[in-house]
C-alpha cells in the first residue's frame, strides 16, 4: 500500500496478490481524510467500491464493501498493515 498526500485529499495505491489462490488485483485513487480513517469511492461497470483504512498508531487497518471488480472473487483487500518508512 502507497499513501501519498495529494493537496487536501490523498493518493492510495493498494496491490493484492496470493500465488496459491490465484489471486491478484489492484486499487488507486483519491482518498479524503476524516479523523483516523481515509475513505476512496471507485465506480467500475456501475459498481460502487468503498475501501476505507484505520489508522491506530503504526497500523492501518483496511476494508472494503462491494470491490470484486479490482481483484476479483478470490482476493481481498481486507486486512491489517504495519508502518514501513
């Protein structure tokens, strides 16, 4: 995951991939800030994906609703991420 500040929003860059279970996908767009929580809305073929990710000290905690267009049934981008500089 890539966070850059982007002005008064935010640029976030999400890859998934696990060889395994044939799996892979990707997700980038504008994200606004609200308290700890960053919030990006992609449309794809009519379908709203909401990602958002928590921010508790060096982890980010992600999740998703409706995001099967950026990497497929198999994956998900849900889950926990430590602080890497």
């Amino acid at each position: 995951m890539r966070i850059q500040a982007a002005g008064p929003k935010f640029n976030v860059a999400l890859n998934v991939s696990e060889p395994s279970a044939d799996c892979k996908g990707s997700i980038e767009g504008q994200a606004t800030l609200a308290k700890d929580t960053l919030t990006m809305i992609k449309m794809n073929n009519g379908e709203i994906c909401n990602l958002s990710i928590t921010f508790d000290g060096f982890e980010a905690r992600i999740f998703e609703d409706n995001c099967p267009a950026f990497k497929g049934m198999a994956c998900s981008f849900v889950g926990s991420l430590n602080r890497q500089k």
